[in-house]
C-alpha cells in the first residue's frame, strides 16, 4: 500500500534494513542501543530489523561491551561468510578475477595473462568464464551463493533493456559489444547471479570511496592512470559515481594522435602507453619484448637513478613533461566540477607514486582557477593494484544492500492482478 509520498510499506521495511546493514557495515560492530541514533530508526524499529537481518543470517552478533550501570550491549556486525561476490578486471596485461565474503576479503585470485595484443572479445570472456570457475572450484564455493559478478572494463558502458549491459570500447576497438550478454551465454553460473559491468575507472572510485582515500570526502575525482586514462566523478547527486572519459579532453589541437583516433587528447600524452612511446621517439630505450609496466619500471630508474649515477636526460624530461600534462588536465576537473579531493590510482599512477605527485600538484595549481585548487587536495588511492577488482565486486554488493539484503528476484511472466499486490503488500512480515 503506497502512502502519500508514493512509498510502500516494503518499501519502508527496506529503506530501514538498508540503513541499518550499511550502518553496521562501514562503523560496526555497533549495538542495538547505537543504531538508533546512528540510522535514525526508533528503538522498536532496529529491534524488528535486525531481528530479521539475524533470520535471515546477515547479521551476526560479535561480543559485547558494558553499559553504564546496566547489562552488557551485545554488539552486532554483517556476517562475512553471509555471501560472497565476485569481481573482475579487464586490465591493459590481463584479467584479474577475485572472490570476496561480504567483508570483502579476499577467498581466491585467478590471473588470466593478455597473450595476445589487442582485446579479442572471444579471449576476454573466456579468461572471465574459467577465472570465475578457477576462483569457485579453490574455494569449493556454491554458486548459487554468489551476489553477483562485477565487471570493470575499458570504455563507455551502456546499460539497455534488450542485450543488458554494452561496451562502447573505441581504443581498444570494441564497438557496441554486448558483454552481459557474452557472459552470461557463456559462464554457466546460475540466471539467479546478476552481472555488474562498467568503466574500470568508475570500479576504482567505488572502492576508494568506500575504504581508501575517498572515504568522508562528498566531492572527489578519482583518476585511473593505467595504459590511457579516466576519471570517475562522485557527488551527492552521483553518490555511486560516474566514469568521465577524462582521457579524451583536447589538451593540444592538431596534437600527437590518441588511441581513439583523434589528435590531440590528454591520452595521447599522459597515458603509461604515450608515455613510453614519446620516450622511445627521443631516443630512450624501453626494454624490449616486455610488458608495460616492466617498461615503466626501467623509465623511472632510468630518470631516478640510484646512488650518483647520472639520470637519462630524455627520460627525466619526457616524465616532467608527462606530470605537466596531467597537472594541466587536473586543473581542468577542478575548474569544471570543484571537487575537494583527488585521487589517482592505476597502475602507473601508482608506480609513479610520490615522486611524480609534488610535480603534478604544482602544475595543476598554475593552470587552475584559485579559489578551487587552493580548496582541493590532491593525493594517491590508498588501495593498491587491487582497487578496480574490490572496486567491481563492490557493485553488487552495493545492489545487495539497496534492497535491503535481498537477492533480486527475477520478475514473473505474468503480472498479478492489482488486489494480489495489494494484499501481498499489506501483509505482514
């Protein structure tokens, strides 16, 4: 039965199961007596909640602490082996598959390598299908347990209603690939298990926000530095973030040429793959027959020598060079969307790390308007090369917890007539 502001009752039972696991999730274990000012739920209603999170086996109770002069509070947390989910990256050398519990620790990793260049759609899904076979048969996991698959991938994804989610992947030359729908004709897990896809650089601001460096923050910019680059903006009004194709911003017009095929972008001339291309155009010498970030490993000792060996000149320059172009295209976030903190991530970006940073900051400060660079810290994620996995796996469970706890029912084939859902509305549970 909807009141009038359009809300159910379910509704309601959900929003209140919802407040109180994300409660007990990011500041647990907390009591009973705790979660009423932390959720805003009157004392009767988190009882009755977290009677039915305790039912259903989604909370668990975690010890106690003494209360002033009164019995012991029982503390309550999200049980971790409550459900599991897992979590993919598509990355520039290889996919990465990764089983989590609900605290999102890690039970299993399957690494599928990139033996080919390019990203032939056959080898993607099929490295996805047999991790996600490796990490359930190491844990002896039940798929049927699983909340979800969250896929982090190269490029604009579109969500539609026929061929689920597409990837729109113009520089690693995938057009209109409909993925969702590869996997799940593939995988062989249950059609119970829902697929989350999308940007790899929304997958890693996920995860910063939710326990790295982004966390508290209510305006940030996390920015993936891999092989190219992106961005992904959270707001109050994009609270789950949204990925910006920050990479493909013109910095110079008629410009060296970007992967997508245009002159000119902030990609073609801060990305790990531009990068070690200038490097070689100058006369460095990458070593050969290795992967990029082997490369990239080299270009730093070249340009940051140990003891007192002279730096290589070119390197060093082309990496200044470097740090001012993504200082510069910094600057361009922080003018459009005024944001109080930036992180970078990625592989590169994190191997760059704080020698690259001080650069990058005082470039971005010289092109940025004032009053917003003086306003904005700029920092590096927290989480490591697992980010953009943790990140995936975060989708679905952030779905999980939206509903409240539960799964997603797949939708009946005929409707009930209006007095059955009405009915079922109005009862109780």
């Amino acid at each position: 039965m909807a009141g009038r502001n359009g809300r159910t009752v379910r509704d309601l039972r959900r929003g209140n199961r919802t407040a109180v696991l994300h409660r007990l999730y990011f500041d647990g274990p907390l009591s009973r007596f705790e979660l009423g000012p932390a959720t805003g739920l009157s004392s009767g209603s988190v009882s009755n909640v977290v009677a039915d999170l305790i039912a259903d086996g989604l909370v668990e109770e975690a010890g106690s602490v003494d209360s002033d002069g009164g019995r012991p509070r029982t503390l309550l947390r999200v049980a971790p082996h409550s459900g599991q989910m897992i979590g993919v990256d598509v990355g520039e050398t290889r996919v990465r598959v990764e089983l989590f519990d609900l605290a999102l620790t890690e039970l299993a990793r399957a690494d599928r390598p990139l033996t080919r260049p390019g990203y032939d759609v056959d080898d993607i899904t099929g490295h996805i299908r047999d991790g996600v076979a490796e990490v359930l048969a190491a844990e002896g996991a039940r798929p049927e347990r699983l909340l979800g698959v969250g896929v982090g991938v190269p490029g604009i994804v579109e969500h539609t209603a026929d061929r689920g989610a597409v990837v729109h992947g113009q520089t690693i030359g995938w057009d209109a690939v409909p993925l969702e729908r590869l996997l799940r004709a593939t995988s062989g897990l249950p059609e119970t298990v829902p697929y989350f896809i999308d940007n790899g650089a929304k997958t890693l601001g996920q995860a910063e926000m939710w326990f790295g460096a982004g966390r508290g923050a209510r305006n940030a910019l996390v920015v993936l530095f891999g092989s190219g680059v992106g961005a992904c903006l959270v707001t109050p009004e994009v609270e789950q973030g949204r990925a910006v194709e920050w990479g493909h911003l013109t910095v110079r017009v008629r410009g060296r040429r970007c992967r997508c095929g245009a002159p000119g972008c902030l990609e073609a001339y801060a990305g790990a793959e531009s990068l070690l291309a200038r490097w070689r155009e100058e006369g460095g010498r990458p070593p050969e027959g290795t992967d990029e970030e082997t490369a990239l490993t080299a270009m730093l000792a070249a340009a940051y020598p140990a003891g007192d060996a002279e730096p290589d000149p070119v390197a060093l320059a082309v990496l200044e060079e470097t740090a001012e172009y993504l200082g510069a295209g910094l600057s361009d976030l922080i003018n459009l969307f005024q944001p109080e903190r930036i992180l970078i991530g990625g592989w590169a970006g994190l191997q760059l790390g704080t020698r690259f940073l001080p650069s990058v900051r005082r470039h971005a400060a010289t092109y940025a308007l004032r009053h917003p660079a003086d306003r904005v810290t700029i920092d590096l994620g927290r989480l490591g090369p697992d980010a953009v996995t943790v990140g995936a796996a975060i989708l679905p469970l952030a779905d999980f917890f939206s509903r409240g706890g539960r799964r997603a029912e797949p939708a009946p084939e005929d409707r009930p007539p209006a007095w059955r859902a009405a009915l079922d509305e109005r009862a109780p549970r």
